[in-house]
C-alpha cells in the first residue's frame, strides 16, 4: 500500500459514492484470482489533516457492477471532460465551499478520469456518467438529489472547472463531484443544461408521446401515508420520538408538547394534484367515531424537497383534557392505541379524502432514557383510492372534478379481510390481523444498508449476586489502586456492569489520580486546533443513531468536539486522528468530559493506538500482517479462500484497529471490547477479529470479493445487534488464547519482509517513494509552516490592538488623573473653608454656652429668691394662723366665762337655742346679739381675708414652680438638641475632610 495515499478508492464505486473506511488500496470492480489493476487515487496531504479524507463510516452498498450500455432518453451529452473525484460537504448549497473542493481537488487529483456528461432534459431524469470508448455507464445521479451546482470564477484555474452536490443515503450525506473541462466555453453550455433539466417537467412531454396502456386497475390510486410524531426536546426544537421495533409502537413523554408530521405520497397511476388540507384529527384509541376525533391545530403544508410527496404538520397539546389516555405512563409490558386522520381535498375528486392511521403507542416515564430506536421513527401505511369517472351530465362544467370516490382502503384492511376470508392463513398472517409491522423494519432487516453507529440499547439492569461481587473487589480494590485484584480479569471477560463501566474503566486506565489531567484539559479547550475543521465534520457523523450526540449543536456534540479537540492540541506529532471521535464518544457514555479525556490519553499512549497512526501507517500494516498469519494457522480454508480472491486483511480490518470496533457495531458489543481493551491491551483487537472471521466463515467461503466486502460491511454488523448474539461472540473471543510471544514473532517477520522488499525495490521506485515521502512531509511541514506564519501574523495583530487599547486606556486614565488633581485642589479649598466655619461655629457654640450658664444662674437666684418668698409667705401665714387661734381660743374662754354668753354658744362656738326670755330683759339681750353678731361678723371677715391671702399666696408659689420647670425644660432643651446637633455638624464635616485629605 502506498503510504501517501490515504483514500483509495477502486474505480465506479468511487464515482458511485462507495465509501472506504480508511487508508486501503484500491477495491477491484470484481471478483477473480487476479483483481483488475485500474486504480482511481485522489491524493491528499495527510490522514491527520486531510481536506479530502471523507470517510463517513456508513459505508453504502455498491450497486456499480458492471454496466450496460444507456438506454436512450432525452438528454445532451457532453465529451472532452475528466472527471477529478468527490469529497463530502456539510453545506450542500454553500458556494464558498463548493468553490473551496473544487479548488482543492483540481490542484491534488493525480489520476484524472476521463468521462461523458450526460445531462436529462426534464426534471425526472437523471446524470450520467458514461465511459468515452464504449458508452458504459459508470454512475448516475438522479435529478431530484442534485442540489447545487457551481463553476469557477473566470480569471483563476479554476474556470474551466464546475462541479454539483448531490445527496446519498436518502439525504443523510452530502457530495460534491467535480469536472474539469477541456474546452473552458463547453462550462456555461453545461450549466444551461442542468438549469434546464431544473425546469422542465415530465407533463410537458411532447405531445406525441403515447400515454400507458390501461390496467384493470386504471381506476385504483395507490398512495403511501407515514406518520412521524416529534416531541419538544427542551432545546427549543422538536424532535422525532423512538419507536419500540418489537411492539411497534411509539415511545412518547407525558407532558410534552408534539407535532404530528404526515406525509402522503402517490405511488401508481395519473399524478392527482392535493390542493390543501383542511383538517388534521387525533383520538386516543381505535375504531374510534367521527364524533370522538380532535382537531389540531395546522401549521403547515408543503412538497418536500424532491417534490414527491407532501408534508402536513400539525401541534399537539397533550395536556388538554380529550388527550388524557395519551398523556399518563403506560404501565410496563403494556401499550395503547391512538388513531390520527389528514382529510385532504384534491383537485380532480369530488370529495375530500380521508386517510386514517391506528398506531400503538406508549407513554414512558419522564425519567427513562429513550435511546435511539432499534426501527425507523414513522409509521408507514398504504392506502388504495378506488375513483370512479364521472358522467358529463354529472358534472356542473367542464373545469369541474374529474373523479368520484367509489372506496378507500389501507393495506391493512385488506390483510384482515383477506385473513378473515382464509381461515387456514390465520396462522401465518395473524400479526396483520392486530398492527401491520410498517414495510421499512422488514427492509432494515435485509437491505444493503449498513448499520448507524451509535445503535443499540444497553440495559443498566444486573443481577444482585454479580453487583454484590463487583462492589467486594471495587471495594478491596480501592484500598490498594496500584494492584489488581486477582479475580479482575475474570469478571471482566464476563463483562462489566452497565452501572459501573465508568468507574471501573478509569480505575483500568489508571485515571483514578488525574487531577493533573484534567486541569491541562481545561486549559487545552480554550486554545485552537488546526484541525478545527476535520474534526467537526466528523462530529457530525459520529453516533447518528444515539439521542446524546443526534443533534448538532447539542450537549453530546459540544463535550465530543472540546475532547477531539484537547487531543489534538495535547499530541501535537499525532493531532486528531479519524476515528478518534467514536471512542470518545463510547467514554463521554460513561463519565464526565474531563475524566473521558484523560481514559482517552491513556489508552492512546499507553495502549498502543497512537502507534498504529505514527510512521505512514506502519504499526497499522503490521497488525494486518500478523491478523493474516493468525488466519493462516486457525482459519486456513478461509485464508486460502482469502488469497485466491485478492482479499487483503486492510480491505476490512482498517476500521476495527483504528476504532476499536466502535464505528459500526451495536453498542453492547462495543462496550464489552473496551472491557477487555482496557484490562488486557490491544491484543484483544486479535481476539475479537478472529472470532469475527470464525463465526462468519462459512457464509464468507460463499462469497466472491466484492461479495466479501459487503458482508464484512452490513451483515456482519448486525448479525450482533441481539444480545445474545453478541455474548457468544465474545465468549469465543475470550476463549482463544494468542500469545504475545507469537505475535512478536509475526512481527518480526514482518520487518525481515519489508526489508528483504525495500532490498529488492528498484532504485527509481524507491527514490519515488521517498520523493513522495518528502513530498508529504514537506507539504506538511509547509503547512505548519503557513499555520504558524497565520499564527505569528494574528498573534502580532492581537499585540498591536491589544498595544492600541493599552494607549487608550493610559490616555484615559491620564485624563481621569488630571482631573482627580482638581478635583483634591477645590476639595482642599473646600476643607480650609469648612474649617473656618468650623471655628466659628465653635466661637459661636462658646458664646451660646456662656449665655446660657448665665440665664442658669439668673434663674437659679430666682428660684432661690422665689424659695424665700414661699417660705417667709408659710412662716407668716402659720404665725397668722396661730394668732387666729390663740384669738379664737381667747373669745371662747370669755364666752364660757360669761354667764350670758355660755348660755348663749355651746362648746365648739355655735348659738344654742334658747327658751323665750322673758319680756323684761328681750331688749338688753337683743342688745348684746346685735353686738355678738358684729363681732363674729367681723372674726369671719378676717378669717376670710386670711385665707383669701394664704391662696394668693398658693398661687403665686404654684406660678413660680411653672416658671421654674419651663426655664429647667429650655435649659436642658438647649443642651440635647442645639448643641448637640451642633456638635455632631461639627464633627462630621472635619471627619469628611480629614478623609478627602488622605
């Protein structure tokens, strides 16, 4: 194999879009002792860093036998053009890139072909590519999936170049194909033709053209319904959901918003135009009424890209009230029905139709992982339209419709009537009597398909007894990392629990100390890759047919690229290796990013991968040289069968050393691989490639090469998607024993052969080779070079910005500066003037004091004189009242002396009452009342007159002590609140000075 070619890719099937997982020679167009020895080459600068490298690791199955001659079709056919080869593209209709793959491929493509163009004239038709001698077809390309086409700018070399974009794998890959032509003027005629073939269509046939003889069934129109449900992926798109293939029934999430997705294709006879959908129906159940059907809600309707069929698109709430038996979890092993209905009105029917499709679906919990399905996501039925032509005298006009529906019915339906009529077929036709199994399962089953990377279920289920045994040895194992337990290997063979692959795999690799790791791994994702672009491409394709990595842009894509791409900047001699992606991608399933990237260093460097991609592939030849000589001593009938078809071992094991078996079978068998990987080394690659062989040995002694080749690529794959399969598999895997010591002695010979060949190489094919060799590492090294000149320029870039922002910010800060001075100047004259207010107020505040004190003492001699006051007023008012009643007590003791008078007052000073006196004496007592009453009048006067003055005298004291509180209250007033306020004032502007000063 020659080292500088790194896709080879074996005549038609290259132009037919076959695609060959890694560096092979060229794949012979048939089988033979001695395979044919044209060989297409398209060069490229490296496996690394390849533009070119396109392999997309879903292989498509070649139908490029050996052609006949085209049959004749209205179409322009073009000589004089080579064709240069064709590359992968994520951007199908992107001029930029197109213009990009054109260049690349016309200055790198050493072995041209030369080809006729033969170009339809209608849109139905289809480009050819036609051998110049003898007119064979070598390719074709049908109209509808051609989606771009370009040619080169005038005035560069690219302008006698134009190439178009066609999608392969039912719109899953894109390529572009690009021709050189001889005559540059032939480009644009080229171009008006395909722009033609975009336009016309096949109703605008001649008219001479003879319509197709009527069938009995002429009156019968066969259209294909399928029916894709999508759920809101929290992401902001929606998303189709899985379908269980066992049960065929779809897994939905309650409480999440849907979209019913419905497409309707006609499959036989005259094309009826559908002019609208004017309703969109769901129920939960089947056979359900008219009545019972929910109208949802229309988003759109529209053809689809090849303009075949039509899509509707309606929203779903499950939430309302009507959908409740679809919105609640389904109990396990169990499944319910739900039907949905599209009318449609089509243009020449007098009536609209309806399509109805009853499916089984079941609602999960919101906490399961629904993986990606084992079958295709819609459900797919067929329906027969029987129409009747309606009579002239029917028909309101002529413009009017055409048809009239005589009876509709589904695939299924006749099934059941069919079964229902033939009671000895119920046996064999009993599932078509429940849920027809959609046609595409069946045809996953046997079509040339291979199987998508990333497909199975792996159940994290286990039995107690083998978790029980796995916790003792983690556990004794934890207390001692540097050794192994002794029973490790052992359960390994058997396999390590789903549960505990994370933990498990770092504890092989030897990551359970890393911390150095991953804190490289956070510094290596923030820097660039020059292989930025490699590695998305591959992103893209890796695990299509797994839910964590199925969307672009998703959590699972993004942590895929931050690891391909620490790896590439981390081992700068190897980069990002294709291929690389899937392993990652098998750890990012069991641990975190940073933890995947360290098992992911490990293995490459410790276990040998990051050798098989060193010194042109030639570790990589070594191991299919000794997977050869392990053939010829345990399988020696399928060795031999091997060598007298030219099958060489890296025509099919490329893929399975450079990923680890990760790119193409089921994820189980995946998983115990790296098991073993990882406890045993790479050797085990040996074990599972020669079980492989052993087990598909005899259906491989039945096959011719290019037989051969599609086996090992769709059979073999999915012969292992059952689990069961897939433990007999590695069980016999664990059971050979390969020495290492035979290996070392298979390689060995090895390098004895190569010598002994470069030995014998003739000078000039030698030097040629090595011409070649310095080629490759010169454009490599001119690479580096031209990356680290972009490097150095944008680093230099980066510095003078960065060196204008630093000016910038000075001068700006400069300018803050200038005006923080003036700022410190006004704030200091500020502060001398607050300062001499300060004194001021502290003179003032002084003065306000010694006023006070003074009003203090003021009134405290008045308080004292007023205290003096009171108490002379008390002394005389006491000495008055003693004088009162040492008066009182005077007249008393003359009254009681006086014999009249006692008579007249009793003890305490009152009149008794007296007998009549008798006439003689009424005038001289008379007398002496008249005269007591004056004097008591009198005593009463100034007893009055005293006690007038004694509450003047009360008065004047209350008044004063009122006087006296006001004067204390202002006294005491003035101190808390004037001073103090005045105080604090003071306090708090030499404080702020003191503080702008600093």
């Amino acid at each position: 194999m020659d080292p500088s070619v790194t896709e080879l890719v074996g005549g038609p099937d290259h132009l037919g879009g076959a695609d060959h997982g890694y560096p092979t020679t060229a794949v012979p167009p048939r089988s033979g002792p001695k395979p044919p020895k044209l060989e297409i080459m398209l060069p490229v600068q490296g496996a690394q860093e390849s533009e070119l490298n396109e392999r997309s690791y879903r292989d498509e199955p070649s139908d490029l036998s050996p052609r006949t001659p085209v049959p004749d079709e209205d179409s322009v056919v073009f000589s004089k053009l080579t064709y240069l080869g064709c590359a992968s593209v994520n951007a199908p209709r992107s001029e930029v890139e197109a213009l990009r793959m054109v260049s690349i491929l016309r200055s790198q493509c050493q072995m041209p072909l030369d080809v006729n163009l033969s170009v339809p004239g209608v849109s139905e038709g289809t480009v050819r590519l036609l051998d110049p001698q003898t007119s064979t077809e070598i390719a074709n390309y049908p109209i509808y999936k051609i989606l771009f086409c370009v040619r080169g700018h005038d005035g560069t070399q690219e302008s006698d170049c134009f190439a178009f974009t066609a999608s392969h794998y039912n719109s899953e890959i894109f390529r572009i194909h690009v021709f050189r032509c001889e005559i540059q003027e032939a480009v644009s005629r080229i171009l008006y033709s395909f722009a033609t073939a975009f336009r016309r269509s096949a109703n605008k046939a001649p008219l001479a053209a003879k319509a197709p003889p009527l069938t009995p069934d002429s009156d019968v129109f066969t259209f294909t319904v399928s029916l894709e449900i999508k759920e809101d992926d929290g992401k902001g798109t929606f998303s189709a959901v899985s379908k269980d293939k066992d049960r065929q029934s779809f897994k939905l999430r309650p409480g999440m918003d849907k979209k019913i997705v419905i497409y309707v294709q006609q499959t036989s006879n005259k094309e009826l135009a559908i002019e609208r959908c004017f309703g969109l129906l769901l129920s939960p159940g089947k056979n359900v009424k008219n009545s019972d059907m929910h109208l949802l809600d229309l988003e759109s309707m529209g053809k689809s890209s090849d303009g075949k069929s039509y899509i509707i698109t309606g929203s779903w709430n499950p939430n309302t009230p009507q959908f409740q038996a679809v919105n609640e979890e389904t109990p396990k092993d169990k499944f319910m029905y739900m039907t949905t209905a599209v009318d449609l009105v089509i243009t020449e029917v007098e009536e609209p139709v309806r399509f109805l499709l009853e499916t089984r679906v079941r609602v999960c919990s919101p906490n399961d992982r629904l993986f990606w399905p084992f079958s295709k996501r819609s459900y797919t039925e067929t329906f027969y339209l029987k129409l009747r032509p309606m009579e002239n005298k029917e028909r309101k006009s002529n413009s009017d419709t055409l048809y009239e529906v005589v009876n509709l019915e589904s695939e299924t339906e006749r099934e059941r009537r069919k079964t229902t009529a033939s009671p000895g077929v119920l046996s064999s036709g009993s599932h078509g009597s429940t849920v027809p199994s959609p046609p595409e399962d069946d045809e996953e089953e046997d079509n040339d398909e291979p199987l998508l990377s990333g497909s199975g279920d792996v159940s994290k289920e286990c039995g107690e007894k083998i978790l029980e045994t796995w916790g003792d040895l983690l556990s004794k194992w934890h207390l001692n990392l540097a050794v192994r337990p002794k029973q490790l290997p052992a359960l390994v063979r058997s396999g390590v629990p789903e549960a505990l692959r994370g933990e498990v795999w770092q504890l092989l690799a030897g990551c359970h100390n890393n911390d150095h790791l991953v804190e490289e791994y956070r510094t290596l994702i923030t820097k660039e890759s020059p292989q930025d672009s490699a590695i998305t491409r591959d992103i893209n394709r890796t695990f299509p047919a797994h839910d964590y990595f199925k969307d672009t842009g998703g959590d699972g894509q993004d942590s895929l690229y931050k690891i391909c791409k620490a790896y590439s900047v981390y081992d700068e001699e190897i980069g990002y290796c294709q291929g690389q992606s899937f392993l990652a991608a098998v750890l990012l399933l069991h641990m975190p990013e940073e933890q995947a990237f360290s098992v992911l260093v490990k293995i490459m460097f410790e276990y040998g991968l990051r050798e098989l991609f060193k010194q042109n592939f030639e570790d990589l030849h070594c191991k299919f040289f000794q997977l050869e000589r392990l053939m010829q001593e345990c399988i020696p009938d399928l060795y031999a069968h091997f060598l007298n078809l030219g099958l060489e071992a890296h025509m099919y094991a490329s893929q399975w050393f450079l990923t680890l078996f990760t790119a193409k079978f089921p994820l189980y068998m995946v998983f115990h691989i790296i098991d073993l990987l990882l406890c045993e080394g790479i050797s085990v690659i040996f074990n599972v490639a020669l079980a492989l062989l052993k087990t598909s040995k005899d259906d491989l002694l039945q096959t011719d090469f290019e037989g051969a080749l599609k086996f090992f690529r769709v059979p073999v794959p999915k012969r292992y998607r059952s689990e069961e399969n897939a433990k007999k598999l590695m069980e016999l895997a664990c059971g050979m024993k390969i020495s290492q010591k035979k290996l070392k002695k298979y390689e060995k010979e090895y390098h004895t052969i190569r010598e002994q060949q470069e030995q014998q190489e003739a000078p000039i094919e030698r030097y040629e080779r090595e011409n070649r060799r310095l080629q490759e590492a010169n454009m490599r090294l001119e690479q580096e070079n031209d990356d680290l000149a972009h490097e150095l320029v944008s680093s230099k870039i980066a510095l003078r910005k960065d060196l204008d922002n630093a000016e910038e910010k000075a001068d700006a800060l400069n300018k803050e500066l200038l005006i923080t001075k003036q700022k410190l100047v006004e704030s200091e004259d500020e502060k001398r003037r607050l300062e001499e207010e300060s004194a001021q107020l502290k003179e003032m505040c002084r003065r306000e004091l010694d006023k006070s004190e003074s009003e203090i003492k003021k009134n405290g001699s008045i308080i004292g004189e007023y205290k003096q006051i009171c108490s002379q007023l008390s002394e005389r008012l006491e000495k008055q009242q003693t004088a009162n009643r040492g008066e009182l007590e005077k007249i008393r003791m003359k009254v009681e002396g006086c014999e009249k008078c006692s008579i007249l007052f009793s003890k305490e000073g009152r009149l008794k009452v007296l007998s009549a006196p008798k006439e003689g004496s009424e005038e001289d007592t008379d007398e002496e009342k008249e005269a007591l009453k004056n004097q008591l009048r009198e005593m009463e006067l100034e007893l009055a007159q005293t006690k007038l003055q004694l509450v003047e005298a009360e008065c004047k004291i209350q008044d004063l002590e009122h006087h006296l509180g006001l004067a204390l209250n202002e006294v005491q007033a003035a101190k808390k609140t004037w001073f103090n306020r005045t105080l604090s004032s003071i306090k708090t502007v030499t404080g702020a000075q003191g503080k702008e000063s600093v």
